[in-house]
C-alpha cells in the first residue's frame, strides 16, 4: 500500500488544468534567541492550485501554524517569498481571511455586527442593504439564520465559531486559512461544523488550507494532505492526495475501501 501511495499524482486530476493560487518558494522562518537563531521553517516549498482544500498535519511545535500566520501576512517573513495569485505577501489583507481556532469575537456585538465589520472593510462602495444582506446570507449558510441579534456573550462556543466561518467566507476572498478551527470543540459539534465548512465551500470553491492535528479530519475535508517534519528546520515531509468524490458523506467516506490506508498512511508518517 505504502509503494501505491507513494506512486499516487500530487494532484486531483479534477484540478490538474488550474493555475496555482498560493506558492511558498524557499520559504524560511527564524527567531533570534540569545543563545543564537532558531529556524522553524527552512527551505519550504508548497504549490496549492484554485479551488484546491489542502489540509496541513504536522506534530505540535512543527510550524504549521507559524507556516498559516506568514500566508495571512501576519507573521514577518525571514526568507524566500509567498506569492497569492502570483503577488508577493507583503502583509496582511482581505484576499486571506483566518478562522482561528478561538473565533474572537467582540463579545459586546451581535452575531450580525460581528460579521459586518468584516464586509463594510471589504465593500465600502456597497449599500447598506448589500452588506447586510451579505451578512445574513453566510450567516443563515452556517445555521444561524434566528440568531442575528443574538449578542456574541449569547453564543455557545459551537455558535460562536459558525459566526466565525461565516465572517471569513462573507470577505470573499481568494483563500481560507483555517488553523484548527473546530480543536477546542466537542466531537459531536467538530462533525457538525465540519459539514458547515465543506457545504459552503463546495459552492464558494475558494482555495482553503486548513491546519490541523487531526488525520480523521485532514482526510475528510481535503483534496490533498501536506505533511510537514518535525521542527526546528521544519519542511514538506510527504503529501497524500484523497481522491473521494465531492460533495462528501462522512458514512461513505468512512466506508471507503482505502479510507484506512489513508488514515494508517498519515499515522505511519507522524509516527515515525
């Protein structure tokens, strides 16, 4: 199985004919410490196409989420270049919108005001009937279509992060970056937002590069796993493309015949 993984195309033949949005060329990270640099990431090179949803899993401490925050523009660069839509990142903007894994949301604003911060940024130019009916549409998509009004102090923390998927997706913007975004969840609501997640999606086919520890996870949003080594000098370690048919059916996915290839796979690699 491993030798038939490894044969596997680097891409879904669905996306082979779409340019690539997002590209780290010899990207590197490095903090000064007293004791001399340390380098998190080194040399890293990674090409995600248009459309495409790329899970990154890696151990604690590897860099993804470091690796996530530089592709926001959030987080300084120390080498190489990340280039969205063939322009460099220079710093942070509206093209790339991060759901993290605390939705930090203004506890004094409505789920709906949350939201409109966001898009009044995004559409200045649009009426205020736009960028409220804006609002209200991602809003209603990630199931809070009764609860506008309902301050964010209202919101249990499953709400919470479905007002923060709606914010990210009300940007329409060229990438999703989600870095761990369902990890402080419990597995029930993790499920439920998960199908959240990939239903809007599936219609936005936004580029989306979600962090996460969870090989269950990786494999049930993604079309293709990153793997990254273990830090410091963290790189690409290995890729696994997941080649099941969208719109995906947790139960068909589970039931898949190489589904636990996959899964054992991915454990193989961050086990060893």
């Amino acid at each position: 199985m491993e030798a038939l993984l490894k044969e596997a195309p680097k891409v879904n033949h669905h996306l082979d004919h779409m340019p690539n949005m997002l590209v780290c060329e010899n990207l590197q990270k490095v903090y000064p410490t007293p004791t001399g640099d340390y380098v998190v990431l080194d040399d890293l090179q990674l090409e995600i196409k248009q459309s495409e949803f790329v899970s990154i899993i890696g151990h604690s401490g590897c860099g993804k989420s470091t690796l996530l925050t530089m592709i926001a523009g959030l987080n300084e660069i120390s080498g190489g270049t990340i280039y969205v839509d063939g322009e460099p990142v220079r710093e942070a903007g509206p093209d790339r919108a991060v759901v993290f894994q605390s939705p930090s949301l203004l506890p004094w604003l409505t789920a709906l005001q949350n939201v409109l911060i966001g898009v009044k940024q995004v559409f200045p130019s649009a009426s205020k009937a736009e960028k409220l009916e804006i609002c209200k549409y991602y809003l209603d998509k990630v199931g809070l279509g009764n609860d506008f009004h309902k301050k964010a102090t209202e919101l249990s923390q499953g709400m919470q992060q479905r007002v923060g998927i709606a914010r990210a997706f009300a940007l329409k913007p060229k990438i999703l970056l989600l870095d761990e975004p369902f990890g402080m969840l419990d597995s029930l609501t993790r499920g439920e937002l998960q199908d959240v997640l990939l239903e809007i999606w599936q219609k936005e086919k936004i580029t989306a590069v979600a962090i996460t520890h969870d090989v269950d996870e990786s494999i049930f949003l993604a079309d293709r796993v990153i793997m990254m080594t273990s830090g410091p000098y963290a790189k690409i370690g290995d890729e696994l493309v997941i080649p099941f048919a969208r719109p995906r059916n947790r139960k068909e996915v589970l039931e898949h015949p190489e589904y636990y290839d996959y899964r054992a796979y991915l454990l193989n690699f961050l086990n060893h």
